[in-house]
C-alpha cells in the first residue's frame, strides 16, 4: 500500500477514537492513563501522525466499550471519515444558526424536520 494510503488509513482510525472519545466525554488524558503512554501520544493517534499499534486500538475500543471493527470499517470502502465529519460539522453550524435566529417559524420548521427523519431512522434500526 501507498504510504499516502497507509497515513489516510490511519488519519482516519484516529479521527474514529477522537469522535467516540469525546462523544463519550472521555479525555485523553484518562485514555492515555489506559493505555498507560504519555496523552500526547493519544494525539499523534488520533491526527493519524503515527500508526497506533493493533493492540492499542483492541483497548481503546474496549475501554469506549465498542466493537473493534467500527475503526476500522471504513477501510475496504475507502471512505474519508474527515469529509464525513466535515459534512456533519456544516449541518450542525446550519442547525445552530437556525436556532440562534429565534425564528420561531424556521425554529418548527427545522425541529419538525429533524424529528421527522430520526422517527424514519429509528424505524429503520427496529426493521
């Protein structure tokens, strides 16, 4: 594999720690505690600066109690995680600027919207 490649594979695993990391409120400092290696190599991990050891994601998925293969699903597809969380990131800035208006009719329109398509989700999952 290109080294190019082999760097984007690992931007993108780390930019999955990173995620799940803060989505779980966990800092990485406590995550550097775990894998007892100093936090600044949590962060080489996560900017994909360096290749973090099949051992080392194996604990990390375990302590943010998730199952290996969601780091790594990405891989086969070639996926950019960092243009997905681009995405994701412009949707939230369009979300808060609606709410932020105090538009209450653009407020419903947005809540009603987004509702509507978690309520689709969430019977999708059950399906």
């Amino acid at each position: 594999m290109p080294r190019n490649k082999d760097l984007d594979l690992f931007k993108n695993i780390g930019l999955k720690i990173k995620n799940k990391r803060k989505e779980l409120n966990i800092s990485q400092e406590k995550l550097s505690e775990i894998l007892d290696v100093e936090y600044v190599q949590i962060w080489r991990y996560e900017t994909g600066k360096i290749k973090i050891p099949l051992d080392y994601l194996a604990k990390i998925a375990g302590f943010l109690n998730t199952d290996i293969n969601y780091f790594l699903s990405d891989i086969s597809s070639g996926k950019s995680v960092e243009k997905e969380d681009k995405k994701l990131e412009k949707m939230i800035v369009m979300t808060k600027d609606i709410f932020k208006s105090n538009n209450n009719d653009l407020m419903f329109a947005a809540y009603k919207c987004i509702s509507s398509i978690h309520s689709v989700l969430k019977k999708n999952k059950q399906e």
